[in-house]
C-alpha cells in the first residue's frame, strides 16, 4: 500500500510538471507572438524622417497573387498529327495568402510556397504582412505554432557557419525559448526566407555538406540548403520569396512546390492605395484621376512601390501644379522623378554639396551591386566621399552583433540602389572625361556581357542604363543637376542588342536540354528565368523611347516568338512599341500567353477572365499596333491563347490591313459564331490581302461554314484555309464550305479539313468541287471515316477534266483493299494528281496491288505515294521496284 502511495505522488508530480512546462511553452508563445507584433505593425516610408512610422496594416494594400502548378511539366500534343491541342501547363487562377498550404486538386498539401515577383512588386510587405496577421491571430493560427522570419540579405552580413537553432534563436525575444518543443514539433513551425536572389552564394550544395541536426553548425548555404530539401525539420513548412532571376538558386534545393507569383496592384487597389497614402479623400481622388487620365503612368502603378514613389511625387507635384505624365512615361522617368523629388527635400545643403555627395551615391552603389551587397557600413561610405550624416537616399539598419549594436545601411531600396548604379555609367566629370569614361565603358561591356548569365543581378540596371541615355533625359537631367552625361556608351548599348538576335526572338529552345535530363521536373523554373531575361530586352528598348534608336537595334529582327508568358499590360505596351519600330519584322507567334486587361485582372478561381471594358479585349493594344502604318507585320500567329468575342473584333479590324498575309489561330481558341462572323467582316473587307487562314483545333461547328463560304467567294486574295481539328464541322458545314468552293470567285489552292467528323457523304460534296474548281490543288481529308463509297465519289472528282488537284491526303480514313480498285482507275485516268497520301489505313496486300495497275498506267502523273511500312511486304517489292524503273520520277515514302 505505502508502495503503491509512492508510485502515484511519483506520477501525479510528473504530471503535474508536465502541465507546468505546457503553461510555460504557451506562455513563452504569447509572449513571442506579441514580440512579433511589435517587431512587425509599423514601416517606415522610404523617405520617411527619424520616428516617422505608419501602420502595416493601415498601409497594406492587397496584392494579385496567382497560382501556377510548376509540378506539373509543360508539354504540347502533335496537333498538326492529331487535330487537337491541350497545353500542360496550370491554369493560373488567384490564390490569398490564407489557402497557401491548402491542398491542391490531387490533395496534396503543398510544405514549400515559392512567392515570386519582380523587383518592388511587394515581395516583402507580403512576406512581413503574413508575419504580422500571423501574430495577431488572424492567419495560420490553428496550423503554426511558430512563424520565423528570416532576411535573405541580413544572412549575408551574418557569421559563416550557423545551425538551424541559431536562425531560430536570433527570431525570438532574450527570454529562453522552448527550442526542445520546437524541435520536436516541426509540423507546427513556419519559416518565411525572404529575398532568395539577395543571397551571394548558391544553395546547390553537394549531398555531404547537407545536415539533418538542428543544433549542427554549417556554412549558411549548407544550412538552408539542408531545410529546403527536407534534410532537416523534415515536416516544417517553408514560405521563400525570391524575385525571378533568384529562382537558379533554387534548382537542385526545392521538390514539390506550390509556385505562387505576384502581379501587383490590380486598378480598385491602386486607388485604395491612393486613398491610403493621402489620407485626405478630396486629394486622393483628386491625384488618382489625374494620374489614371495618363495610361502609361497609370499601368506602371501596378508596381506597389512605383505607386508609392508616383503618390510622394504626386503629392509635391500638386502643390506647385505642375505636369509629371510625359517626363514618368517609363519606369526611368518615374525614377527620376523620385530623385528630383528627394534633391529638393535637401535644399537647405549647398547645391555643390548635394551633387557631391548624388555622384557618391552613384559610385556607392555600382561598386555594391557589383559585390552583390545590399548593407554596407560607414568604412565603405567614407571611400566614396560619404559621411553618415549624407542620408540622402539612405536606410540605417540596427542590427546585434554579439553584446554590442551595429548599424549598417542600404539604399531605401534595391531598385534605386540598380538605379543610381546606371546613373554612375552615364555620369561625367569634364576635367576627367576621357579616363572616366574609359573605364566606365569597360565596365558597362562586361555587364551587358554577363547579362542573362547565371546569378544575373544587373538586370534593372541595364535597364535604367538604356533608359538615362535618353537624349531628351539626358538633357533634362543635365540642367537638374548641372552634370554632363556620356551618350558615348549608347553605340555599345545599340551593337550590344543588334548582336543577340537569338534572344530578340524570345524563342525558347531549352525544351530539348532538360525535357530528357535528369531536371525536368525543374524545366518550368528554366523557362521562366529565359523569358525573364528575354522579353527584358524589349523592356530595355522601350525604356530608351528613341525611335531612331529602336528601329536600329531591331533592324535585323524578322520574327518574335513569345511563349507561355503572362502579359500584363505594361509587357503589352512594350510589345506594341517594338512592333511598331521593327522595320523587317515580319512574323510575330504568340503561343500559350495570357492576355491581362485592365492593367492586370483580378482572377477568379473558376471563371474565364472578363475584360472590365466590354468595348475593349484583351489584345487591343496588340491590335493597336498591327494597324499602325509603321508595323510591316505579315504573319500572325496565336497558339493557345483563350481569346474572347471583343479580340475577334479587334483582329477583324487588323484583316482590313493591307499588309497581313497569315492569320494562324489554334488550339483553345473558341470560336464563337458570333466571333466567326466578327472575323469574316474583316476578311470581305477590300483592303483585306490575307492569303493563308489557319483555325485549327478552335471547335468551330456546321453553323460558321456559311460565313467562310461567303469569304471565299468575295476575297480573291485567299488561297490557303487550315481547318484541321474541327470536330464539329461534320457533313453539314461540309456543305455549306463548297458552296464558296465551287464558286468561279474562289481562288483558294490549299483546304486541309483532316479530323473534322467527315463522312462519304461530305465526299459527294467535294467530287463536285473537284470537278468545277480551277484552283483547287491540295486536298487533305485525314483522320476522317470516309470509307469504300467516299473514295468512289472522290476518284469521279479526280478523273473530271475540269480536275486540277495535285494533292492528295487520305491518311486514316477508314480505307480498305476494295478502296485501291477506285483509285487505281483514276490514277490510271489521265489527271493532275502528283501526290497522294495513303497511309494508317488497311490497304493490305491485295490493295497496294490493285493500286500498281493504277501506277503502271502510262497516264499516271503521280510522283509521291505515301505507303505505311506494314503495308509493303517484302512480296510486294518486286512489282513496286519495277514500276520505279519504268518511271523514275515516282518516289514511294513512308513516315516510320
């Protein structure tokens, strides 16, 4: 009994124990909750004065986030073989942050979240918002204990080697945090690295550097390496932002990820944001409609921080009424505005001073982006002539080190830090004109040499580069702040671009590289980092905005190709303005591209995107571009591309172009009949010289084949119509399309109809067409069921006189050996035909007889007959060899 005493005070005070250490943990994780408040609810504004704070959440703005499925890979089906196109690639749709670690559609929930965005999109407010809204309760809550804030750019600064512990240790208040519960509960822990592409080294680290304890101190990369790919805290779960060019780093660390991208402000937002900023409604509204009045400026303000700087600039702008839409027309002129807006701010030091100390700036920040630096202390200021006390344009950063406090210091912003960099390259100082610019041209080369390559960090600054040399920039700048300004680099900028005509076409051939390797589940990362650098270069050339300039640097540019892009409204502009100043382009191929209107859509999870202008679609100002007398564009091409009834409006109008020779729609493109008749308005028009339509796989029916008849019969011009993978064309559609096509009018040459539910008696229709067309001279009916009774009527057509087709298709079209007996009597016929393609159907051996009667005829004409190889045995060889002999001009083919 005494025993059995002991045993239960034992237990009870275990337990007891027990319930202590849990109200203690929960103690500590208020208390680091409300650590995380404090550290998190205020921001400073960029050019805010010491103790000038505003609230997170008064200033929050809500950012468009879409989703795209990169665990699955990007592919394309063989429509021109099989009629009908599907890409593989996700649908991009909206995501908020609250479904970040919901299960996807094979109920799967996703531990990493990739955040990506270009430079200001709001990478970091976001990062910090999930931080704070963590903290108060309002996010995570039931699944996050623990949320751990780490700065990709303070990791740079920090000590070699740290463990995982150390990171956690340097998020939580002085007090001992329960690391063992942490630990041992890594399901219940958030990490959010912020600022991937900040880090100067690679997480590609070897197998044997990786670690799996928690307490192990390891080189930084080894250490967040090990986390990204599960070596440790196997069950924890990641948030990393990273800008686009960050995403190389992250090639070998990540596996399955939910990669979510940030567009920016969408228009409601950007005038909350407005109202937000300006506090005072009568002003907000009044410096919104002003700024919304100007489209380029007002597109550019889907950037959060281009708002920002827009709405500060706005703010002193309208004090002195004075116009800033021409000079903010790029995202250079923004920028400048800003600087100009900050040299006033400081008039009360002497303008020598403040030119001094702008040049020091300059010199500053090239040197920093070139180490890939972001902080830096006074040492490192003094070399550049800077004192602390020249705040201009600066942020002090506290941070710990050991005991003691540091304070280091970055510019307001990476993109102005990219920014003042370009701005050193074009500045000159008279006195040493020739030596400066000597090695500043150098240095200019080795960038523009290293741009695109990996750990690429120089992108903004190129284009600010391209956007500072400016002539009437230039000009503006020197009398602003009494400086000259190099225009000298601009010829290695112009030979520069005129030498990389692979990357102006914005083609990319990497498919073949990864798709097969050992990184294919990466590929989508690849292409995205391609198609960043790529269409950056158009961005660069827009940002110039000098015509004489442009048109020389896309002198030799004759196609474009963008793929799998989303094209938000400014990337839209920028096309356009290339477009218009390409004086040889001549093939423009948009393939799996998403149009956004109205600056940037608001996705809806299920829903097809809605233009908020009925009036306008989502390729207007690609329209606006092809109709301007200076694009030469002859051939255009939208693969995949989801258009909607006002873009076929919009295209109709760009046939009435006398210029435009090919028109290539496919995939899912569908086409309504009211978009059908939309297109056809356009091609009857008698400016329209198109020659070559193409609308495969766009699921057009029966109904729209009396509006294309209508269109070959009024346009002359029209010689080739693709209407392959139109299932439901059928018999009926059939009927109507040969009204145009036995009409004298019709001038068309090349009708391919392969996969179209065509049957035998859509072959009636065709005999007559054969037998009344001058025109007519390639026919492909692949893929349809035409049979024995089709085949009879179309060999009635080809041995009319009247017959002029010399090609024939009539791949799997459900043909037997009875089918040969037919043909054989009209190859046999005198008649035009020189080719003719047989292959995929069950012709055996007593069909391929039958059909060398017909080729032994002295009337056959035919040059090229497709066989499918297990059609021809080897018993069949002797005759066929001998009827090659008889006639050499005969070649028999067979795809293998």
């Amino acid at each position: 009994m005494e025993t059995a005493m002991k045993l239960l005070n034992m237990f009870s005070s275990h337990e007891g124990a027990g319930k202590i250490k849990d109200e203690k943990d929960r103690g500590y994780r208020q208390k680091y909750m409300e650590h995380v408040q404090h550290r998190f609810r205020l921001m400073k504004d960029l050019n805010a004065r010491l103790g000038e704070n505003v609230l997170l959440d008064h200033r929050y703005t809500k950012l468009i986030i879409v989703e795209d499925c990169l665990h699955k890979d990007l592919r394309e089906q063989d429509v021109m073989a099989w009629g009908s196109a599907k890409i593989g690639k996700g649908q991009k749709r909206s995501i908020s942050m609250v479904d970040f670690f919901k299960a996807d559609e094979d109920g799967q929930t996703p531990q990493i979240v990739l955040l990506v965005g270009p430079a200001a999109i709001g990478k970091t407010m976001t990062a910090k918002k999930i931080m704070l809204d963590w903290a108060s309760e309002r996010l995570y809550q039931k699944k996050f204990e623990y949320s751990f804030y780490i700065s990709c750019w303070t990791l740079n600064l920090g000590s070699e080697q740290a463990s995982i512990v150390d990171l956690i240790l340097k998020n939580c208040p002085s007090e001992r945090p329960p690391i063992e519960y942490m630990l041992t509960h890594p399901e219940k822990l958030l990490f959010l690295i912020d600022g991937v592409d900040e880090l100067r080294f690679l997480l590609d680290q070897p197998e044997s550097n990786l670690c799996s304890d928690p307490w192990q101190k390891k080189p930084i990369a080894a250490t967040l390496s090990s986390l990204f790919r599960k070596k440790v805290l196997r069950e924890s779960y990641l948030i990393i932002t990273t800008r686009p060019t960050g995403l190389e780093k992250l090639w070998q660390c990540l596996g399955q990820a939910r990669y979510a991208e940030i567009l920016g402000f969408a228009e409601p937002q950007r005038k909350e944001y407005f109202h937000k900023y300006f506090n005072d409604a009568e002003e907000a509204n009044q410096a919104f409609h002003l700024v919304k009045d100007e489209k380029m400026l007002f597109t550019i303000c889907f950037v959060p921080l281009v708002c920002w700087i827009v709405c500060t600039v706005m703010k002193q702008q309208m004090e002195r009424e004075e116009d800033i839409a021409q000079t903010a027309k790029t995202m250079t002129g923004t920028y400048m505005l800003y600087l100009f807006c900050l040299l006033k701010a400081h008039r009360r030091h002497s303008s020598p001073a403040v030119h001094a100390t702008l040049k020091g700036l300059c010199s500053l920040a090239t040197d920093q982006i070139c180490r890939q630096n972001i902080l830096f202390g006074a040492e490192e200021m003094k070399k550049h002539g800077l004192e602390t006390s020249d705040s201009l344009f600066l942020s002090e950063n506290i941070f710990q080190k050991g005991a003691n406090c540091e304070c280091l210091y970055s510019f307001v912003h990476l993109s102005f830090q990219e920014f003042l960099a370009a701005l050193f390259y074009v500045l000159e100082k008279e006195e040493f004109a020739t030596k400066e610019f000597e090695i500043k041209r150098k240095h200019v080369k080795k960038m523009l040499a290293d741009y695109g390559k990996t750990r690429n960090y120089l992108m903004l600054t190129v284009r600010f580069l391209f956007g500072l040399l400016n002539e009437e920039r230039m000009k503006d700048l020197e009398k602003k702040l009494s400086y000259r300004f190099s225009p000298k680099i601009k010829s290695d900028l112009l030979e520069w671009i005129r030498t990389k005509p692979r990357t102006l076409s914005l083609f990319l051939e990497s498919y073949g590289v990864l798709a097969s390797g050992p990184y294919r589940a990466l590929l989508p990362l690849t292409q995205t980092l391609e198609k960043t650098y790529q269409f950056e270069e158009f961005h660069c050339l827009y940002e110039i905005q000098e015509e004489s300039f442009v048109r020389s640097a896309l002198s030799q540019v004759t196609y474009i190709n963008v793929t799998h892009r989303i094209l938000t409204k400014i990337d839209q502009v920028v096309l356009s303005f290339c477009l218009r100043h390409a004086p040889k382009l001549e093939s423009l191929g948009l393939k799996s591209c998403e149009f956004q209107f109205g600056d940037l859509y608001d996705f809806p999870r299920q829903q097809k995107q809605v233009p908020l202008d009925p009036r306008l679609s989502p390729i207007y100002l690609l329209c606006q571009a092809l109709k301007d007398p200076s694009c030469n564009l002859k051939t255009l091409k939208l693969w995949w591309c989801s258009l909607t009834g006002a873009g076929y409006k919009d295209l109709a109008n760009v046939l009435c172009s006398p210029r435009l020779a090919e028109l290539e729609l496919g995939g899912d493109n569908s086409l309504e009949d009211t978009s059908v008749q939309q297109l056809c308005k356009g091609l009857k028009h008698p400016s329209c010289r198109l020659r070559r339509l193409r609308l495969w796989s766009c699921r057009l029916t029966g109904a729209c084949c009396g509006d294309l008849a209508s269109v070959l019969i009024s346009n002359m011009h029209l010689t080739e119509l693709d209407l392959r993978g139109n299932l439901g064309l059928g018999d009926h559609g059939m009927q109507k399309l040969c009204d145009g096509l036995r009409h004298p009018r019709c001038m068309l040459q090349r009708l391919r109809l392969r996969y179209c539910s065509l049957t035998a008696m859509s072959c009636l229709e065709l005999a007559q067409v054969l037998s009344t067309s001058q025109a007519l001279q390639e026919l492909d009916l692949g893929r349809n069921k035409l049979g024995l009774n089709g085949m009879k009527l179309l060999c009635k057509g080809l041995m009319h006189a009247s017959c002029r087709l010399k090609t024939l298709v009539l791949r799997e079209c459900s043909l037997r050996a009875d089918s040969c007996h037919e043909m054989a009597l009209a190859l046999g016929h005198p008649c035009a035909l020189v080719e003719l393609d047989l292959q995929d159907n069950q012709l055996g051996m007593a069909g391929v007889e039958e059909l060398c009667q017909g080729l032994r005829q002295p009337g056959c004409q035919l040059q090229t007959l497709w066989l499918s190889p297990h059609t021809v045995t080897e018993e069949m060889w002797p005759d066929l060899r001998t009827i090659k002999e008889a006639k050499p001009g005969l070649v028999i083919k067979s795809h293998e």
